[in-house]
C-alpha cells in the first residue's frame, strides 16, 4: 500500500499497462487478418519502417490528430500489403488502421471505480507515450476521460518520456507546484525522468522496486 502524502493535489497516472491492458495486440489481429505468424509482425514492421527513410520514421512521433496518424498508418498499411504481396483495396487498409487506432483495451480491475475515488479529492491526469487514438479511444473505455483535468500525450506535444521536458510541460499544465504532484507509471526509467524534473513524489506500479515504493493496484493508493 502507499499512503499519498497530505501536500498532494494532482495525481498524473501513466496509460497503458496501468489504466489498462490490450487483450490482443494490434500485431496479431493484423498478421491473422493477412495471414502470416504473428511472430514476424514486428520484423516486417521493423524492415517496412527502415525503407522509408529517417523522415518518415521521426514523423511518427510527432503525429499531433487522428486525421494524421490515420494517414500515416493507412501508408504503412498499402506498403506492408505490397512488400507481402497481397492485392488491398481501401477497406481492407481501414481495417488494418483500425486495429491500431481502436485496439482491443481492458481496463485493469478496479480502475474506473478508484478514479472515481479519487476524483473527488485530487486533481486527476495521464502522461503516455503515445499516439493521438490513445485520447480518442483507449481512454474513453468506460468514459474513464471523464476523469481527467489533463491528458498529455507524447506526440502532441512533440517529446516522449523519459526527457524532462514532457515532465515539466505536465507540472504547468497542473497548475500545482512539484511536490504537489504523484507520478504513476510502470517503468522506472520513466519514474526515474520525473525526478529528474523535480517530481518527487513517485510509485511504481505493478512491477516491484528496491528504489521505488509501489503498488499493485490502484485500490492500495490509500488517502
């Protein structure tokens, strides 16, 4: 259990793995659909994004709508069709799109009854690494959103964790003071890039720690 400390008034939570899961990864529904082992999904990935230049691949993260991550995808979608040789038409490719931009999520247990407890005494938020579908899908799972005072996400803002720069772009947009403020997340790295910003409070979630306190359940956050 942890034991949130009395000065606290903003709580940023991490998203995925600590919000919620994906059932099945856009990998294998993707390689299902095409028909080859999912195992090999990455590795066409990983040749599909080396072809198409330095540009392309530093776009990906900085992809700041919907409207533009779904172009993109539907891009690398068309190229991976072609590098396996498979005839597609445009549903086919918004199928495939699909599958990244409105992934198979579950919210872990308990979680949408704990934001609810705890919204009613702290400022809530999410920092993630992550795409735009993330605000128009995962965290709309169960009207979780609702929630939220501000959700930061790495490629609207142009930076990802662990830089200190999306850290303190989260510290402004709180509107509190560091020590005001809890960090959530399942990575230590990234635990490790709060600090670095000047967040102390911080906790690990669901993995254990000899540096970190952690928790394995948002219901052991305890006021």
């Amino acid at each position: 259990m942890y034991r949130i400390n009395k000065n606290i008034k903003f709580i940023y939570f991490d998203a995925g793995n600590v919000l919620f899961y994906k059932v099945t990864t856009e990998g294998e529904n993707i390689a299902n659909e095409l028909g080859f082992p999912p195992e090999q999904y990455q590795d066409i990935v990983d040749k599909l994004v080396e072809q198409q230049g330095k540009e392309l691949t530093k776009q990906f993260y900085q992809l700041s709508t919907l409207e533009e991550e779904t172009e993109y995808l539907n891009g690398l979608h068309r190229r991976m069709c072609e590098y396996l040789g498979i005839d597609s038409d445009d549903e086919l490719i918004e199928k495939l799109t699909k599958y990244r931009t409105h992934g198979d999520y579950k919210l872990h247990k308990g979680v949408k009854e704990n934001l609810k407890r705890l919204s009613k005494n702290y400022k809530l938020g999410v920092l993630s690494n992550s795409l735009p579908s993330r605000r128009h899908h995962e965290l709309k799972i169960d009207d979780i959103d609702k929630y939220f005072d501000q959700i930061i996400i790495s490629s609207e803002v142009g930076v990802r964790k662990p830089n200190k720069e999306i850290y303190e772009i989260a510290i402004e947009k709180s509107g509190f003071k560091k020590d005001e403020i809890l960090y959530i997340d399942d990575k230590e790295s990234y635990l490790n890039g709060a600090l670095d910003a000047g967040i102390q409070n911080v906790v690990l979630y669901k993995t254990e720690s000899k540096k970190y306190p952690s928790i394995d359940s948002m219901v052991n956050l305890i006021e």
